[in-house]
C-alpha cells in the first residue's frame, strides 16, 4: 500500500488502510489497527491534509506505546521533527 503512496495515488491506498483499520479493529489486534492507522495518516500525508494525518499518526503512535510496539520509537521521531 505504501507504493501507490509514493505512486501518488493515496486515494487507492486509503481505501485499502480504511479496510485494515475495520478488520483489525474486528478482531481486537492492536498492532494492526496502529499500522491501519499510520497508514491513513499517511495517505492523508500525501494527500495534503495534515490536521488528518496528525490525528491518525498521533492515534498510531499511542497504540504502540501502549503495546510497546517497537514502531513508536520511529514514528514518535518522525512526529517530534514534524511537530
């Protein structure tokens, strides 16, 4: 999905991480909802709206803190240098 991001196609890859988001948050999987999340927050990245992407990256990054995902060490930089 992240290369129809760099293809500059967002829409398509959004409509695939709104998907992933539902599923994971079917079956109660933490870590797979966080990566739906960063994935839209992304897709909104690209998109050029970054209120949306903030909020979804932002949502991603306390999920895996909260698992202690090894993915908040990065993603939390990235915020931290965007914000």
């Amino acid at each position: 999905m992240t290369s129809a991001i760099r293809r500059g196609e967002p829409q398509h890859a959004l409509i695939r991480y709104q998907q992933a988001l539902d599923l994971a948050r079917a079956v109660h999987s933490p870590l797979n909802e966080a990566h739906a999340l960063e994935g839209i927050g992304r897709c909104a990245a690209a998109a050029g709206e970054a209120a949306t992407a903030t909020t979804n990256l932002t949502e991603a990054l306390k999920i895996y803190q909260r698992i202690g995902a090894s993915e908040a060490i990065t993603l939390a930089a990235e915020l931290d240098v965007a914000g």
